[in-house]
C-alpha cells in the first residue's frame, strides 16, 4: 500500500477575500494505491489559530494514518509519500 498525502491551509475563499469572523481552514487530501485499487480521501476542519509551515502536512499525514488503522492496514505495511521536505525529514 502506498499512502500519499498533501495539506493546506486557508484563510480565504476562491475570491479572495477572508472567510467571515476570522475563519481558517486546514484541509488535507488522500489517495491510497494497491495494486488495482485506489483510493481518495479528502476533508477538513475548522481552526482557530494560524500554523507555521509544515502544519497542514502533518495533519495530512494524520488523517491518512487514521484512515489506514481504521480500514485494517498497518504502518509496517505502508510506504507514506509526500513532496514536502519538511515532513519527510
């Protein structure tokens, strides 16, 4: 099983302008391979402070670890693949 992930994190909607009362947002998207199947996650959940870079990766890589234990896989099975150098290191 491969696991890759990628995070976000928002303050502003599609145009632009910030959400009402302050609002943020971290959101994270999933897509599991094995063999044939595929799978894709995606989600978020409201904030209520601002994060440092690198944040919203790691909720990313949270979410798909939830996601893997609740569907019967284990970590020494999965390989987690991500682009941001922060969370790999």
């Amino acid at each position: 099983m491969q696991a890759f992930f990628d995070g976000s994190y928002t303050f502003k909607g599609l145009n632009g302008d910030r959400f009402k009362g302050g609002a943020k947002y971290v959101s994270w998207g999933l897509v599991f391979t094995e063999g044939e199947d595929y799978f894709e996650v995606s989600g978020f959940r409201k904030v209520s402070q601002d994060f440092g870079a690198g944040y919203h990766e790691l909720v990313a890589c949270v979410e798909a670890s939830l996601w893997l234990h609740s569907h019967g896989y284990s970590p020494s099975n999965v390989s987690f693949v991500t682009y941001d150098e922060l969370t790999v290191y």
